[in-house]
C-alpha cells in the first residue's frame, strides 16, 4: 500500500514534538572532562611555583652563599694613593671580607673604614665582578710643613684642610715651612693655607715659607729672598697678578718687599 503523504496537520504537530534531552551518559563524560582539566590545571600551577621556588633559592644561595661571586684579595684594586697614603694599609682593611659574595658585601661600611685610613680623604669602592673591587682614593697630599712644638722636633706635614698626614725630619723639597701661632686661634693658619691653594702655579713654585700672626697678615717668602706682604686670604687671584706684574716690571727691580695687602694700590720696599 503505498505511503500516505504528510499532511499539513503532522507538519504542524512535528513542530511541538520536544528535542531529544542528552543522555545522563554524557552529561557525566562531560564532568569527568572538566575535573580531569582542573587536575591537570591544578598540577600545573603546583608545577610552576615548586620551580620557582628552587629557582629563588638557588639564586639566593648563588647571590649571598656560594663562593662563585666571593671577593677575591688578589682582584682588589687600589687607585689614588697618593704619596701619603699606604695601599696594604688599605688592604689591611680589606682583608676581613677576603671570601664574602660580592653581592653580600657591605660597600657602604667597608668605605667608612677606608676613610680611617692615615691620609684618605676620600673613598669611593666598586664592585668588580666577578670577583674584585675597585678601590679609588683621594689622598690627603701635604702643601706646608709646620715646625713641631713638641719635644720630638721636626715638622708636621699639613693638607689643604689644615689636617696633618705625615710628620719628617725637615720639610721635604717643594713644601713651604708655614710659621703660626701656637694656641686654640686656627685662623693664622687656615687664612695662610687658603692663600696657598690659591696661588697659580708659577707663583706657588717660588714660595718656600710663609707666616702669619693674624688672618689678616698673611706673608709670603719666596725662593729669592723677595717677601711678599699679602695680607688676607681675600681677593688672593687679584694679588697673586699684580705680585707676577710687578716681578717682571723693571721699575721694580731689586725690591725686597712687595705689599699687595691693598692689590689696587699695591707697594714695592727696598
């Protein structure tokens, strides 16, 4: 019998038939996909912060305790020395973080000891990797030399600051012996080496003494016999020229003094 063809009624009621639901099968296969994905997720993670973990604390015991990056007493370097200051006094200092992992050092307070060093005015230290420091100095160089006023005898050898960095017999070649009073007043002495500082090097070269009983007196002798009344530290670029002008100036000539105390009006004395 041949098949009856679908009417307009069964098309109508096919729309309202409901879709089939899934099946309880797969609904659980898909729980059992989403748990399995959390696990693996899960292990992952665990994964990744154990290995960072030994990684942090391999580079810590690199960093802080191993002997790849210690501090080498033979890679130190000293530089800036001077002729005042002794360097294996300086690796005398040193000497105690000899083996400690450069990133560990305390750069800081190794230079504070540096600074303790007989005639260092200045540190700076710099780690040299993997296993040295660099080391530079600025050294407290003498510019005078001051007579002793106690029993020993001999002079003091002063910087630039006034601060002594070394004691001799006799002034070495090429420092002024620098007469002051003795007592608490600094001033003598800081206005003479203030003026000294500022001489220009032509001029600096000739002086072998100089003296002062006040800040305001300050006296020069130079090589020659001449002496040079200078007065203050003030305006000692101006005096310091027309000391030079006038030394070469024929009217000047065999004059044993020059005062430049008043540098506009300055005053030549046979």
């Amino acid at each position: 019998m041949p098949e009856r063809a679908p009417t307009a009624a069964d098309r109508a009621l096919e729309r309202f038939v409901p879709a089939p639901r899934p099946t309880v099968l797969a609904s659980a296969e898909r729980f059992a996909e989403r748990a399995r994905l959390r696990r693996r997720l899960t292990r992952r993670r665990v994964a990744w912060a154990t290995a960072g973990v030994v990684l942090a604390g391999a580079l810590g015991w690199v960093t802080f305790a191993s002997p790849l990056l210690a501090l080498d007493l033979g890679e130190v370097e000293v530089a800036g020395e001077g002729t005042v200051v002794d360097p294996a006094d300086v690796l005398a200092v040193v000497e105690p973080y000899a083996g400690t992992p450069l990133p560990a050092l305390d750069a800081v307070g190794l230079r504070r000891e540096i600074l303790d060093v007989p005639g260092v005015r200045a540190a700076e230290v710099t780690r040299d990797w993997p296993h040295g420091l660099r080391i530079s100095l600025v050294s407290r160089e003498p510019v005078a030399a001051v007579p002793a006023a106690d029993a020993d005898g001999g002079v003091l050898l002063l910087d630039a600051e006034g601060v002594q960095v070394g004691r001799a017999a006799e002034a070495p070649a090429g420092l002024p012996v620098v007469v002051v009073p003795v007592g608490d007043d600094a001033r003598p002495l800081s206005a003479v080496l203030a003026v000294l500082q500022a001489l220009p090097p032509e001029l600096a070269d000739l002086v072998v003494g100089a003296s002062a009983a006040s800040e305001d007196t300050v006296s020069l002798e130079l090589a020659d016999g001449q002496r040079v009344e200078w007065g203050s530290a003030d305006e000692s670029a101006l005096k310091a020229r027309v000391v030079l002008t006038l030394r070469a100036a024929p009217a000047a000539a065999g004059a044993a003094v020059i005062d430049v105390s008043a540098p506009t009006m300055p005053i030549t004395r046979t």
